[in-house]
C-alpha cells in the first residue's frame, strides 16, 4: 500500500469499531485522508479522535 492511498480521500463504512476502524487507522498511517461512518455515534466519534491523533484528517 505504500505510496498507493497517499493524499487520496477514502471512505470506510461501518468506521466505528473492529474492522472499520482498524482500517480507518491503517489508512491515515499511510498517508489518506477519511471519512467514516457507522450507526454508533459514540464509538464513531472516539475513532475520530484515534485517527486525529494520528496526525490524520478525517
């Protein structure tokens, strides 16, 4: 992936937890920026914060 997802903009559904959110990170580590979504708002909001302090933008 290196290279690959950099400065592109990606959305992951279900961004909250598990999966979704484990990819969420994985893609800001490489560089994307991206927009989650999910049905939990309160877990959406913490991977939000996850991702922020990354360095990412979501």
């Amino acid at each position: 992936m290196a290279g690959r997802v950099e400065g592109k903009i990606i959305f992951v559904t279900g961004g909250s937890e598990g999966i979704g959110r484990a990819t969420a990170l994985r893609l800001t580590e490489k560089g994307a920026r991206v927009v989650i979504c999910a049905r939990k708002p309160g877990s959406l909001a913490e991977t939000a914060e996850a991702v922020k302090a990354q360095g990412g933008s979501i």
